[in-house]
C-alpha cells in the first residue's frame, strides 16, 4: 500500500514547488556577522558569468515529502550573498559591474561550476578570476560542501527544508569567499 502511495505521489500533478532563493535576503540579514570573513581591498567589483545568472538546480528529498519540488537558483543567491552586510564589510566595497570593461580595475568574475544538493547538503563549484586592466590575474576553482543538514531535513520536514537548503548554501559559499580572500590577500597588487 505505502509503494502504491508513493507511486502516485511522485506521478501525479500534485507538485508543490519551493524557490529557495525567494527569502534569501531575509536569511541573510538574519545571520549577519556569522560568516567572519577575513578582509581585502584587492577587489572592488564583480560579475556573475551569463551561465551562472541564469542557473536553476531542481530536487526532491524523500525524507521531506517527493511531493516537494525544490528550486535553487544559485546565481541570485550568490548575487544576494555578494551584496549582504559580510561580504561587503570583507571587501569595503564591492559593487555589481555590467561588463568586464578593461576600465574595471579589481573585477571579480564568478563562474559556477556546478551546484547540487544530497546526502542532505550542497555541493558547489565555482570558478572565480580576478582581472586587472582588462587582463587575468588571477583564477582558480574552488569547490566546497555545506553541512550536512539531515537532522533538520529529517525532524522537520518540509517545514525546515528551505532552511536547510539556505543553510548548507550559506555555509558552503562563505568557505569559498574565505579561501578566495585568503588567496587574494597572498597576490600582488
């Protein structure tokens, strides 16, 4: 009976779809102060590669309900994440660029590799160059995992799956930004 159940679950219409990124600001502003970036002004710009902006990972989770359909689009969550409180205290600045125009002196260019979310936490890729007068100075790709969230996945549901999913992100992408300013702090000028 609990087969034909789940069957039917994940065959029929009954999708219910959950964009993570929808409130990732409101959780960003209330974690504030938790990533503890070290700082650097060897950058004051950046740019999401085309890819990367329109990036849009789907999932389910069995231990939260196959009726669920999540929906992360990285992109805007790292654009948010580039914009909050940390990252912009880490930096000094750093402002969203409209190219990659040779004028732009300090210009971070963030590719995603890729981003997925199992065994109940996110994996992400990212490819991140740094350009100096229009010319590449730096690049490197780093590749992180977020913590595992299973407990909170599994004790709550679907109720606490979007935190999970933000959570494990969040986690992942700031490690990322700590070994990038680490690595950017150790470059010439």
């Amino acid at each position: 009976m609990l087969a034909l159940v789940l069957i039917i679950a994940n065959t029929s219409a009954c999708t219910i779809r959950h964009v993570v990124e929808e409130d990732y600001p409101q959780y960003l502003t209330n974690n504030s102060g938790s990533a503890k970036l070290p700082k650097t002004d060897r950058a004051g710009a950046y740019i999401l590669a085309p890819d990367t902006q329109h990036q849009s990972y789907e999932f389910r989770a069995a231990v939260t309900g196959e009726a669920n359909l999540w929906v992360v689009e990285y992109g805007k969550m790292l654009d948010d994440t580039l914009m909050s409180a940390d990252v912009q205290a880490a930096f000094g600045s750093l402002q969203k660029a409209s190219d990659t125009s040779p004028k732009a002196d300090g210009l971070l260019i963030f590719d995603l590799q890729s981003y997925t979310f199992r065994d109940f936490g996110a994996h992400v890729s990212l490819k991140i160059s740094l350009m100096r007068g229009g010319q590449e100075v730096f690049s490197k790709v780093y590749t992180q995992d977020g913590k595992s969230q299973g407990g909170k996945m599994f004790w709550g549901g679907a109720f606490a799956q979007k935190n999970a999913v933000q959570q494990s992100t969040k986690l992942a992408t700031d490690e990322i930004l700590r070994q990038l300013i680490a690595d950017l702090n150790t470059q010439a000028k």
